[in-house]
C-alpha cells in the first residue's frame, strides 16, 4: 500500500468517525430531553406548581400575582421566547414557561 493509499484511507475512516460522532450526539440530545415537571409529583404539588400560572387558586396561594409566570421568575433557566425550561427547583425536568410555583421570584 502506497503512501498515497494509506493517507486517503486514513482520511475515509476519520470523516465517517466525525460522521458517526455526530449522529451519536445528536441522538443522544434527543434521547436526554428533559421530562416536563408532573403537578402531580409530590415536590411540585408542595411548591404549588402549575403548569399554567392562570390556572392557579388564589385563595390557596395569597402570594400569587397578575402575571407572574415561570416564564419571568429569576430562576427559570430557558430562554426568554422558550415554552419550557429548566428549574433549579426541579432537577432533571423542565416547567413550562407559562407556569408559576409559590417559589417565584421576579427576574431582576
């Protein structure tokens, strides 16, 4: 086998490794997206979480204000137009955007 060969042949291998690589990733990125936060799950019904904040009993959550969501707490982790994100609050799920627990507080 020529130089030449080997070179090429090196090359091949390396580009469907990069290929297989990205593949892998990309699936596994699927595979690992975050599960959304359940109302029912016994950490989320103790904090009150809703996952949408206009579904919210008043009388059971005094601290609860007109336009207060998960969306605009300080501690939602998505991004500003996101319709769910991360929540230090509930490692490993997500809250919807449009959601509100009693740990809400306004993003300075």
């Amino acid at each position: 086998m020529t130089r030449l060969t080997s070179l090429s042949s090196n090359r091949r291998v390396f580009m469907m490794q990069v290929a297989s690589a990205a593949t892998a990733a990309l699936v596994v990125s699927d595979a690992s997206a975050q599960a959304m936060v359940d109302e029912k799950d016994p950490q989320a019904a103790g904090l009150g979480y809703k996952a949408d904040a206009s579904k919210v009993d008043k009388a059971k959550n005094p601290k609860f204000a007109a336009g207060a969501h998960c969306g605009n707490c300080a501690l939602f982790q998505g991004k500003a137009d996101a319709a769910a994100g991360g929540c230090p609050l509930f490692t490993g799920k997500q809250v919807a955007s449009k959601g509100w627990c009693t740990a809400w507080a306004k993003k300075g």
